[in-house]
C-alpha cells in the first residue's frame, strides 16, 4: 500500500463519544503516525546513504582490477573492503527497501484485496513472521557479536582490514531496523483498519509473484 500523501483523519462511523475522549484518542492516533513517520525517515536516511556504498563497490573493484593486472599490485584490505560495503547494503538496505515494499512477494491473493484487506495481511505479516523472526536473530546473534567485540576481532588475512566486529554488528543492526520499520508497519496497518488513515492501493509490482 501507498502510505506516500495518507492522511489521518477521524472516522465518519465512530459512534457519539464525549469531546474529551474523541480528543485523547485522536491524539493517541496522532502520536502514532508520528512515530511511524519517523521511523520511516530514519531508515530512509539511512537507506540513501548506503545506496552510495554500491558505487564504492564499483569504484574499489575496478581500482583492485587496475593495481594487479596493469601494476602488478595487490592489498587484502582493499579487497576486504567491497565484501564489508556489500554487507553492509544488505543488512542495512533491508529495512529501507521493506519501506518502500520492495522485497520479493509470492502473490496469491493480496494483490485483489481492498486497502483494508491488505492492512489486515500486513498487520499479520508484520506480528506473526517479521518481528518474531527479526527477533529471534538479534537474540541469536547477540552473544556471537558481544565476543567478536570482546576480543576486537580483525582479519584472519595478514594485512586486512582489522573490524571485523564492526561488520559483525551489522547483524543486530539489520534486526532493529527491521523491528523498527515493523512497528511503523502495524501502526500504519492498525490506523487503516480503524479508518483514521487513508490509503491508497498500488499496483503489484513485478517483485511480486
């Protein structure tokens, strides 16, 4: 679902409430989406910076393609490095590229589903696989990491590039930001399904099978 000019508004079916309590609840809504928004933009930001990892990969690859073949040179370090910007685009992209829905989907019958039928498969989606499973890797990772960071560990090469416990935090890293972008998700789900947010409905992509 397209979330991109959603607005929050106050459902025409809500029965007579008080004015105070119509209020509180607005404001809670309100507060919601705002935190939602903001965990958008911080893995939007944080998307954008390492898309420009990807051209670092290029310029460092072909850099080591010149230095041996036209000059007979070569550092393990260089080379390490495209293998740490390419994990870090991953475990760092991911959060971004599932705010903009852009990871792969078996598509069975999301796509001839209304917006709230898709808020409901997402709201799922989100509570029943994504947050458990996110979870459950930075459970699993954390003492793998913790030790890495204990001992400062660096490259098995002679020569390479010495934080490899830097690159081993990417793995909580990636789980957080999944955990993070999860909520934005249910909360967004939660305010189409109560009608405060208006949504718009996509057009399946070719991502999705």
């Amino acid at each position: 679902m397209n979330f991109e000019n959603a607005q929050l508004t106050i459902p025409h079916t809500l029965p007579p409430v008080s004015y105070v309590h119509s209020v509180v609840k607005f404001s809670a809504m309100k507060f919601l989406h705002l935190l939602a928004n903001r965990i958008d933009a911080l893995n939007e930001a944080i998307g954008r910076l390492v898309s420009w990892f990807t051209l670092g990969m290029v310029m460092i690859t072909f850099a080591v393609v010149v230095l041996r073949y036209a000059f007979n040179l070569g550092w393990i370090a260089m080379q390490e490095s495209v293998t740490y910007l390419h994990a870090l685009v991953f475990m760092l992209g991911a959060a971004y590229t599932l705010k903009h829905d852009g990871h792969v989907r078996v598509d069975i019958f999301y796509g001839k589903l209304g917006v709230r039928g898709r808020a409901w498969v997402d709201l799922a989606g989100t509570l029943l696989l994504l947050l458990p499973v996110s979870g459950f890797i930075l459970w699993v990772s954390w003492e793998y990491v913790t030790a890495s960071w204990s001992l400062l560990e660096g490259s098995r090469e002679q020569g390479g590039l010495p934080g490899v416990f830097l690159l081993k935090s990417a793995i909580p890293a990636l789980s957080i930001l999944l955990i993070l972008q999860g909520v934005a998700q249910a909360i967004r789900s939660l305010l189409v399904i109560s009608g405060h947010l208006a949504a718009t409905v996509s057009t399946p992509g070719i991502n999705e099978l």
